[in-house]
C-alpha cells in the first residue's frame, strides 16, 4: 500500500518595482531578510552572503525548517525569494508582508507548492544476509 507524505511547503515569492536603493545596499538588504525571518521565529543555523559584480546579491538563511534565500536584481528593482519550511501549517503570510514592505516592493505574487513524496513499501520484507568470510 502506497501513502503521501507532506514533508514541507515551498513559497515562491517575486517581489517587483523594490526600492532600488534598498537593494544597492546588499548588506542592509541582507540584514533586513535575516531580522525579518529571525523575527518570524524560524531558526537559523547558517547563513551568507554573495555579491555580484556590478551590482546584485544572493543570500541565504539554512534553517532548521529547512531555507530561506532571496535573489536580486536591483537593475529591475525585482527580488525572488524561496522560503521552505517543514514547519507544516505555520503561517508565513507575515513575514512575507514584512519582507515586502521593508523591500518596498509595489506589487508581489505567491506560489505555494506542497512538498511530499509516496511512501511505497514492499510486498515483501528486506533481510540482511551475513556473507561468509572468502577462505
């Protein structure tokens, strides 16, 4: 018998027409994601910083529920934001409010994917066999 397992949900964010300033200054856009998801209660356990050269970022929170990143194109004054949580059922509608309203983005959409997988289980049990010692 096969089973669904829901393991996490996936939200896929854009932000548009951001405050360009905001995201020029990759240090202070970054700090404001990091605060933003600490605030909402998820939990870090590692994160970082990349800049692209002449201008842009990716940054990234390692959560114990399990992602956040956010990607920007500050040229387009556009942001896409990942947030993955296995924290099934927590409302993240509000961090992503704070998100936008700090990146001052004028227009923003949502996409939220159940991440799950079948459970299969076999027709007949595994057993570990001892393999004799070659003589």
């Amino acid at each position: 018998m096969n089973t669904s397992l829901k393991l996490g949900e996936h939200y896929l964010v854009d932000l548009s027409n951001c405050n360009r300033t905001m995201l020029l200054d990759s240090e202070r856009a970054y700090q404001s994601f990091s605060r933003a998801v600490r605030d909402s209660g998820l939990t870090v356990v590692d994160e970082g910083l990349y800049k692209f050269s002449p201008h842009g970022f990716t940054c990234f929170l390692l959560l114990a529920e399990p992602h956040a990143s956010l990607h920007a194109w500050p040229e387009y004054g556009y942001c896409a934001i990942d947030l993955f949580t296995c924290a099934i059922g927590k409302d993240l509608l509000p961090l992503i409010e704070r998100i936008r309203d700090e990146f001052g983005a004028t227009h923003f959409s949502i996409c939220k994917l159940d991440r799950d997988t079948e459970l299969f289980r076999p027709a007949v049990s595994l057993v570990s066999e001892q393999i004799p010692e070659a003589i």
